[in-house]
C-alpha cells in the first residue's frame, strides 16, 4: 500500500504494549563501533519500523510522534518510493557524476520543486545535508556580490543571523548559527563573519504592553541598527527560519515580521537566506513556510522532509535575481562550489516520489486539519501544567517549552536536561513515544522544550494516541520531579 498510514487499530493502548513488553532490560548495553555511540548514555537499537512505529530491539514499539528529527512525511514505509528507487538502481544511474553530466532524475525533481515556488525561485541544486545546502548558501552570497554581480562588492563578506539559531555543522553553517552551546567548543576557529540579533521569539521577546506590530517595528530596527554598525557595504546576508525549528521549539515569525526583514534586506542590498531545511518541504501546512506570508527569499534551503528520510537529501534554490547575476553576470558564472554527491540521482528520484505522493494524497490539507487537531488538544491538556511555559508552532510542527517557574519564565538549571530526561522516559512503556528534544531555548544551553513533528499522513487516532501519551508522560515526570 502506498504510504499508508498506521491503521487506528495498530495503535496499542500502552497497557497492553506492557503486557507483551518483552524481558530484556530496558537499555541495550552491547558494544557499538559506531563512532560517538559508546560515549552516549543509552544507544537504544531499532530492529525495523512500520509506517508510524519504531520497532525496537528490547521489544518497545514506539509511536514516532517526531518523525524522526521532523524528516519523515509519510512514515517510514512507502512500496512507491521503494519501487522508483528499485528501477534507477536497475538502470545504472543511482549515482552519475553529476560535475560533468545530468540525469533526467535530477533535473526533473528541480524542475518539480521551482515549480512549486509561485516563480519566485528559478534553480535548485541538490545536496545530501542541510548544512551542506546553507553552507552552499553561505558561499553562494558571498560570490554574488563578489564577483556576479553588474556592479561587484566584494567588501560585502558579513552575515547577520539570530541569536539561539542554528544552520548547520560546518564551520561557515556554524558561523552563522547563534546557538552558544553548539559554537563553544569551535569558537577558536569560526569565521566569525556572522553577527548576530534577536530571533523573532515573542514568548520571550515580547515586552508586557507592546503589541505584535510594535514588536515587529522593534526587530527591524535592530536588523537596520546592526547593518549600520557594520556598514552597509559589508553584509552580504541575513538568514532566519520562517518557523525556528530545533533551536528554539517550532517558534513562527510573527505577522509582518518577514515582509519586514526582507524591506531591510532590499533597502541595503542585502541578501535574504530563508533556512527551511527543518520547517520547509509541507511541515507547517504550506509547501514552503514563506508562502504563509507570501514573502520569498534569494535564497532558500531545504533538506529533511525533501526526501521524507528514504534518503539523505537537501536542495539550494535560487531566486532569478542570484541566477540572473551567475548567468549573465560579469563573473565566471560557475559556482565556485560542488561535491561529488551533488544532484545524486538515486536520492532525486526518492525525493521526486515522496513529493509526489504528498501531493497527489493531499498531504499539506491533512497537515493543516491534523495540526490544528494537534494543537487544540495538546493545549487544552497541557496549558495550565506548572512547568508548561508555552505551546508554539504550525502545521504539523508543535514544541512545547518548559519552565521552572510559569510567572516568571525562568528555565530550569541547564544540567537537569529536562528535554533528554523526558524523551528518554516517553522511549519506555508505558508511554513509548518518540520526541524530538530540540536544542534548548532560554539561553542557547538549557535544553527546555520537546518537538512533535509527525508524519504527514498521520491519522486522527494516531493524534490523540500522541496527545494522550505526551500529556501523561510529561505530568508523571514532572510529578516525580517536584
Ligand atoms: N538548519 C536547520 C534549521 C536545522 O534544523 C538543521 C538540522 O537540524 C540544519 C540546518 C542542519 O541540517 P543537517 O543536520 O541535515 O546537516
């Protein structure tokens, strides 16, 4: 069956999970030779999943309320895509060197994908990570204004970017990531090209008696502030996401809030670089999560959901102003960029089918009508809890920050991990459920919200199962905790 979704009667009430719970301990301790797995607290194994399930190896069926890290879009089965891979196997091109020819597979997937941006992007190239794609971006601004451009400034080498964010690994994504806790051990060696502002985070940047409007006005005039600090024939690029994902907790801009970045941005000659490598590609109801608003950037990534996880897959696409300048522009017009892997064309063919059946299943409506059903029930049950700040996001893509205390804010002490505690308690029966415990919010290191982000073809059953579980497991560990 094409990426069907669990049926309601696969949804085991836990009770029952306990009775046919197996034996074996809860943590398996054998020996991993995975690099980094034997230094980590509990390396729990995964024998197979189902469309919405993780089947463990100590006997838990986990309901995977996260998608993984919000990468899949319709479960972890799907005979369609396991088909159109099976038949670019068999056709010798799973991987074609993409520096010297094109497949049809790639080309067809970015046709596909520009097709789906209102004409405001013109070209995609394929990467295998989301930091690869904002990496490239990175890159992409700085040899735009270098080089392309009729009137080339190369002095135009800085970014801006948001405090608390984060883009990626390497050391040009990190730069541009605000996250303390990720930059610390790297800070000797970053670029350090990257400034930083205030995310658009009004749960906690909202001051008492202004209104969204005025907050809005307060943002921009940092943006603006900041480029005139550092000179506005320096900054290349301001990147945000439209709806921050990991490093915050599925936060969405506020109304206004990216027509007003992108005034700025235009009224200085500035770059906008739309990360949507976490809430682009349908996750918040709307293919890209700029058409919300209808505000595009130059440049856009994407990765995660592109594929839905049957491969490793992002995309760069570029608005016809950045194409037009590599184009028809002064420079070499090549991208002085490129990986081996680029445009692989086994992932495109993946990535085309996944978004195909997102497409021809309706998906993004199911997006919306589950996603509203997500929020109105997960608020409802857990808004007035003590140590529930907030509950944010769209679509299907809903965190939930804790608090020490509801009055005043305040985060608890960045060692208690209460992320980490409580998704390695919602693993285990009786709540066997699969959260994703973000990156910490207050400050960059204190680790104090979860992420749901299912699949998009999850069913209302399957909804409340996650609701239900949530609520219980995040009452009982705070329970056990006051
Ligand atoms: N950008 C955002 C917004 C992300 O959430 C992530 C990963 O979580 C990345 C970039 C990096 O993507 P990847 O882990 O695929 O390199």
């Amino acid at each position: 069956m094409p990426s069907a979704a669990m049926a309601p009667s696969a949804i085991r009430k836990p009770q029952r999970v306990m009775a046919r719970r197996s034996s074996r301990p809860a943590t398996v301790a054998t020996r991993s030779y995975l690099f980094n797995r034997s230094v980590r607290s509990t390396p729990y194994r995964i024998k197979r999943a189902s469309a919405q399930t993780l089947h463990f190896e100590n006997g838990w069926n986990v309901l995977d309320a996260s998608g993984g890290a919000a990468v899949t879009g319709i479960g972890h089965l799907s005979t369609r895509v396991e088909q159109v891979m099976i038949k670019t196997l068999k056709r010798g091109i799973a991987y074609i060197s993409s520096m010297m020819f094109d497949t049809d597979v790639a080309e067809d997937f970015a046709r596909f994908l520009i097709t789906t941006t209102d004409g405001k992007m013109t070209r995609a190239v394929f990467y295998s990570s989301g930091t690869e794609a904002n990496e490239a971006a990175y890159k992409v601004a700085l040899q735009y204004h270098a080089t392309e451009k009729a009137n080339p400034e190369p002095t135009r080498t800085l970014f801006i970017a948001r405090d608390r964010s984060y883009h990626g690994t390497t050391l040009g994504a990190l730069d541009m990531s605000g996250h303390k806790a990720r930059r610390e051990l790297y800070e000797r060696v970053l670029p350090h090209n990257t400034h930083h502002i205030s995310p658009c985070y009004a749960y906690r940047g909202l001051q008492t008696g202004e209104s969204v409007a005025e907050y809005v006005t307060r943002l921009k005039n940092e943006l603006e502030q900041k480029i005139q600090d550092l000179g506005p024939k320096n900054v290349a690029a301001f990147i945000c996401e439209p709806v921050v994902g990991a490093a915050l907790g599925c936060v969405p801009a506020e109304a206004g809030y990216l027509a007003a970045m992108r005034e700025v941005c235009d009224r200085y000659g500035i770059l906008l670089i739309f990360d949507e490598v976490m809430c682009g590609m349908g996750r918040t109801g709307y293919l890209h999560a700029w058409q919300k608003e209808g505000v595009a950037p130059d440049i856009q990534t994407v990765g995660k959901g592109l594929a839905g996880g049957f491969q490793q897959l992002s995309a760069m696409l570029v608005s016809p102003k950045v194409n037009d300048a590599f184009e028809y522009g002064p420079g070499s017009g090549a991208f002085s960029h490129g990986h081996t892997f680029q445009n692989y064309p086994l992932a495109c063919a993946a990535g085309l089918e996944v978004q195909k059946i997102i497409q021809e299943e309706n998906l993004l409506q199911n997006v919306k009508e589950k996603g509203f059903r997500l929020s109105k029930s997960l608020k409802k049950r857990l808004s007035n809890h003590r140590h529930v700040g907030d509950i944010r996001g769209a679509g299907l893509f809903w965190g939930i920050e804790f608090v020490k205390d509801k009055q005043t804010m305040e985060p608890f002490p960045a060692d208690m991990k209460i992320n980490w505690r409580i998704y390695e308690k919602g693993l285990a029966p009786p709540y066997e459920i699969h959260v994703y415990p973000g990156m910490g919010t207050a400050d960059g290191v204190n680790g104090d919200h979860i992420i749901l982000s299912p699949s998009y073809n999850i069913t209302d059953t399957e909804i409340d199962a996650i609701v239900d579980r949530v609520a219980r497991l995040i009452e009982d560990y705070f329970d056990t905790l006051d």
